[in-house]
C-alpha cells in the first residue's frame, strides 16, 4: 500500500485511503494520537475529504 494512502504517510499510520477509512482514522487519533498527530491527521482528511471538515474550526 502507497505511503500516500496514510495520514502519517512516513510511519504509515491512519490509513485516509477512503471516506471509512478517514473516519476511523479520526477516531483513532483522538484515542490514541498526540496533539501534533492529531493535528496532522486531521488537516490530510480535511484536505482529502472536504465534507468531514468540524463546523466552526478552521
């Protein structure tokens, strides 16, 4: 699988390949991600997925 199928493409880690996948991705790290990972995980399914995008963050 493409490191670009990844959120954290170096490590390989939240797999955004599609809309399930993103979802999860974001559950995920909010358990279990540091603030910085949860930050970066957020902006690549944001930026994949425009609809998942939280009302009122940017």
């Amino acid at each position: 699988m493409s490191s670009k199928q990844f959120a954290l493409p170096k490590q390989k880690k939240y797999r955004i390949d599609d809309l399930p996948h993103a979802r999860n991705a974001l559950a995920r790290v909010s358990q279990h991600g540091s603030p910085a990972q949860k930050k970066a995980v957020r902006k690549a399914v944001t930026k994949k997925f425009p609809s998942l995008k939280r009302k009122g963050k940017s």
